[in-house]
C-alpha cells in the first residue's frame, strides 16, 4: 500500500511539472494587429429580446 501511494505521488509531481513546463512548446508572443485594425469598436455576442407572462 505505501509502494502506491508514492507511486501515485510520483505521477502527480510528474503531470504537473509537464503541465507547468510547456510541454506543447515555447510560449510565443502574440501577434499584433496593424494599427488600422485596432482601431474602432467592435461589438460581439448574443441579444434577445422578448416578453415573458405567466398564465
């Protein structure tokens, strides 16, 4: 039972320090868009509108 236990230890250290490390690669900058497109308002999402009656 204690062999488990510091087998399961184990594991955990090891997913977490992979998770940690960036294992999918080095982290990149994120590319900037030209000032021209930054500018203005952008809107996104959802909009309802409607009315709700209890009977």
């Amino acid at each position: 039972m204690r062999n488990v236990t510091i087998l399961v230890a184990v594991v955990v250290v090891v997913v977490l320090l992979l998770t940690g490390c960036g294992v999918d690669g080095a982290p990149q900058r994120p590319v900037e868009k030209p000032l021209q497109q930054q500018m203005g308002v952008t809107l996104s999402g959802d909009a309802r509108i409607g009315v709700s009656a209890q009977l």
